[in-house]
C-alpha cells in the first residue's frame, strides 16, 4: 500500500526530477516522431517549466511504498 507524504522541494529534488525528465525526453527522441510522442514531449518540457518555476521548499507530494 502506498502513503501519501510531503517533502520539501530543494535544489537537490528539483535536479533529480529535472534529470528524470530530460531522461524521458531523451528516450522519446528516439522514437518515430508522431503526435503522440509530440504531445508527451510537450507534456514534459510544461512540467519541467512547472516545476522550475516552484520555489524551494514547496511542499511535494510523494507516495511512499
């Protein structure tokens, strides 16, 4: 079962879930371009600009399992 718990975003996250992006992007990059992958890069650079934008020590919701 998973648990709903808060951690406060700092350089340090934000670098990791930033690194976690670019990766994904990365892996889409090889794919054949579609609307699909389009659409999911377009998702994740929005995110990347979201979480970006957040100041540190915001509250981020994670899921411990």
């Amino acid at each position: 079962m998973t648990e709903l718990f808060y951690k406060p975003l700092t350089p340090d996250l934000r670098q990791q879930i930033n690194d976690s992006i670019r990766n994904s992007v990365r892996e889409l990059n090889t794919c054949q371009n579609n609307v699909y992958v389009n659409m999911q890069k377009t998702a994740l650079n929005a995110t990347k600009a979201l979480i970006d934008a957040l100041p540190d020590g915001y509250p981020m919701p994670m899921y411990r399992r």
